[in-house]
C-alpha cells in the first residue's frame, strides 16, 4: 500500500497535465486577425501588418500566427508578432494572408484566413524591359579608410519586343536602405537607355541582403510597364583575378605563387584553379588549390604558359563565380631555342668557312697531289693523239699534210724534220713524231701513185 501511493500520485499529476492540454483545444474558439494590411516600402520590399481580433476570448495560452505568400511565389512561415517584412519582386503583384493558430504537442487549432493584396502596378504588355543581368566588382578605394574597397555595379538589359520608339527606360537599385537611380546609360542607334553603369555604389563587397534593381520608363504612346528583379550578391560578384601570378622552373619543378584577389575578403577565403598549358604536346593541367603556392614536376624540355582564376570560398559565403583567368605567364626551355639555333648557325657557317680555306690550301700547295699521288696507266698513243685536245699538234699534222700533196715525195720528211729541230715542240713527244713519220711515209706514197 505505501509503495502503490506515489505511483497514483505520478498518475493522477499525468493525468492533469494532459487535460490541461486539451482542454484549451476544446474550448477555445480562433477568431482571425483584423485590420491586415499590406504596403509597399520600398523598391520590392512590402511591410505585412495585423491586429489581434479584439473578441478573442483571452486565456492563458500562447497564440500565433501564420503567414502564406500566395503571389508572385508561394511560401510560408509562422511568427508571434503582428508585422512581417517581405521582400519580392512587385511588378507581377502581390498578395498574402494570415490566420490566428494555437498548437502544442497534442492539438493544433487554426482559424479562417484573412488575406490582403497589393495589385501589379499599370502598363501595356511587352513594354517593359526584358534579359535584364547585372554584376558587381570590387576595387580598392586608396582613399578612403573607412570603406577601403568600393564596388561597382554594371547592368544591362533589352528593349521590350512591344516598347514604341520613344520609349526611355531608367534604372534603380536598393541594397539594405539605401537606393540610388542611374547616372550613366548606354544607348541604342534609337537613343534609347540598354545599360547602366554605377562606379561607385552603396553595396557591401561582403554583405548577404538582396539586391534589388527596379527599371520603369516612360513613352508618349503607351504606359510603359515597369519591372523589377533580386540578384543574390555572391550568384553576380565578379572576383578579380589573384595578383603578382610569378613562375619558375628549377630542374624538372615548376614552382607558381601568387597574391590574392581584390577583395574585402581576407586570403583565407579564396579556393584557387592553377592552368597548366604544355604548349609542345598540347597536354592541359587543372589543379584546385586552397593556399597561393603550386608546384608540379613538369618535363624540363617543354615550354608552359601558366594562369590562376579564383573564387570565394563556401567558408566565407555562398559558392559563387569564379573570375577571370590572369595574365598567361610563359616559362620553358622554348625561351632559349632563338638562341640555340643561332649558335647552330654560326657553327655550321665556321665549319664550311675552315673546309673552304683547307680547301684552297690544298689546291694552292698542291697537297692532295703529293698526299695521294696518281697511279699510272698504259695509254693509248693513237688515243692520246685523238682524245687529247692539244690544238698545236692539229695545226702541225694539218700543216704537213698540206706540204705533202703539193711538193714532191720527200718533203714531208723534210718538214717533219725542220720541226723537229726548230719548233721544240717534236722533241717533248717522240710517240707523237713517231706517228707523224708514219703519217709522212703514208703520204709519199700517195704522191707517187
């Protein structure tokens, strides 16, 4: 029996707690919020706002209240308090609603819902602008201390398909509280605003609100439409490339380091791509990095251009886009080759000058003659005489040829002789007189017959 008494107790306790849940849930009847309103308080930005309905029944209980986003994109979410800030896109309009809930872990009670709209603002259809893009980029601001680092936004857009030409557009932007209208368009040949260019904005490089960018215009024709846009700051940041991109090779290392970005955001949140080109084979190498150093064992016979590209890390924001590559550094044994092909040159050229001077010595001295001296052969004295071209003897064998048949038998003799004797020339070729003393034999014969 004493030991049963604690248990009832813990039962009888459970058992009051739990009808204390409930019975709330069965009594209390949720009347929906009065006097909801909505207005507009900004570019894209609406201020929800609610009362309490004054005939709900107080009780000790908690009540909240839901909110449903029914137009231009649907969403919802839960609040205590009777206001609620939104910031949307309002050129398609918006509407909302709102209801009293009560719930806990046993029970859930809504009541009806109230809603509220605010209408899409006037204008003809296709008049308004379309393609609408935009990016930011950070520069370093020398001076100022306060703000360092100043960003600039540039957007551009297309004419609406139906816009009349008059029609003149005009940009605006809002991040946090502050907005600023355009100061600097580009224009079309019709003369008409396509893009705009701020040099210096409001906007924080390392800020997480939205950007909002409103352009309306304006024709004598028709009502042109106004439209409206949010651009997530890290889906349209344009990172600058890392800075002071160095390259050198020793051996078969390529070692690379480099600077960060200009950024507000410290080097500790940069992820960095390394571009490796081989430009001799072709071959392209990707490597991911987190630090600003890199090294790779490359082929010391190959030339390389190197790049660097980075992007802020998903430590420090949301991943967003990675920005240009730098500058191509080039490195390599390529650099040298003007070099080794002069050289080349001027060795082969001081080759062919000494063989030409060897060359000419050589003739000069007559050193091949003694260095490799000919070696005889029998000759041929009918041969020689033909094949030799010697003009002197052709004139004396003519010469004597013509004594013959004019004098008398015997003077070919004679004049062979007086050659002999008197030209020198005769004496240097005994086979060559040999053969004319046949020919002068031959000859007197002939003058007998």
């Amino acid at each position: 029996m004493i030991i049963m008494t604690p248990i009832l107790l813990i039962l009888l306790g459970a058992t009051e707690m739990l009808q204390a849940d409930l019975l709330p849930a069965e009594k209390i009847s949720l009347l929906p919020p009065v006097n909801f309103t909505i207005k507009v308080t900004g570019l894209a930005q609406v201020l929800l706002h609610w009362e309490p309905n004054p005939d709900q029944e107080q009780r000790n209980v908690n009540l909240e209240y839901q909110v449903k986003i029914n137009a231009p994109k649907e969403d919802d979410y839960e609040t205590r308090i009777t206001e609620s800030s939104c910031v949307t896109i309002l050129h398609q309009g918006f509407s909302a609603s709102v209801r009293t809930i009560l719930q806990n872990d046993h029970s859930f009670l809504a009541s009806s819902w109230v809603s509220a709209e605010v209408h899409a603002p006037p204008g003809s259809p296709g008049t308004s602008v379309v393609n609408l893009t935009c990016t930011t980029n950070t520069t370093a601001d020398n001076y100022s201390h306060l703000r360092p680092y100043q960003v600039s936004l540039h957007c551009t857009w297309l004419v609406g398909t139906d816009a009349p030409e008059d029609t003149q557009y005009f940009l605006y932007y809002r991040y946090g509280s502050w907005t600023e209208e355009c100061k600097e368009y580009s224009k079309d040949i019709l003369e008409r605003n396509i893009a705009c260019w701020f040099p210096r904005t409001f906007i924080h490089s390392r800020g997480r609100d939205w950007l909002v960018v409103l352009i309306n215009g304006s024709s004598k024709h028709t009502a042109i439409k106004p439209f409206d846009q949010l651009f997530a700051l890290h889906t349209i940041d344009q990172i600058n490339p890392p800075l002071n991109v160095t390259a050198e090779i020793e051996g078969t290392r390529l070692f690379i380091q480099w600077e960060k970005p200009v950024s507000a955001f410290p080097i500790h949140c940069f992820d960095y791509e390394v571009k490796i080109h081989n430009t001799k084979n072709g071959y392209l190498q990707i490597e991911k990095m987190m630090t600003n150093t890199f090294i790779s064992i490359i082929d010391d016979l190959s030339k390389y251009d190197v790049q660097v590209r980075a992007a802020v890390s998903s430590m420090c924001r949301e991943a967003g886009l990675w920005s240009e590559w730098s500058q191509p550094i080039y490195v390599g044994n390529d650099e040298q080759k003007p070099l080794r092909k002069w050289l080349l040159f001027v060795f082969m050229a001081t080759i062919c000058l000494i063989l030409l001077i060897l060359s000419l010595i050589c003739r000069i001295c007559h050193l091949w003659t003694k260095l490799f001296p000919p070696i005889p052969a029998p000759k041929s004295n009918i041969k020689d005489f033909f094949v030799t071209p010697n003009y002197e003897v052709m004139w004396r064998v003519l010469m004597i040829f013509h004594v013959s048949r004019v004098e008398s038998p015997g003077s070919c003799h004679w004049v062979l002789g007086f050659l002999y004797h008197k030209g020198g020339f005769l004496p240097r070729r005994p086979r060559v007189f040999l053969l004319l003393q046949s020919f002068c034999s031959l000859a007197d014969l002939v003058c007998i017959f």
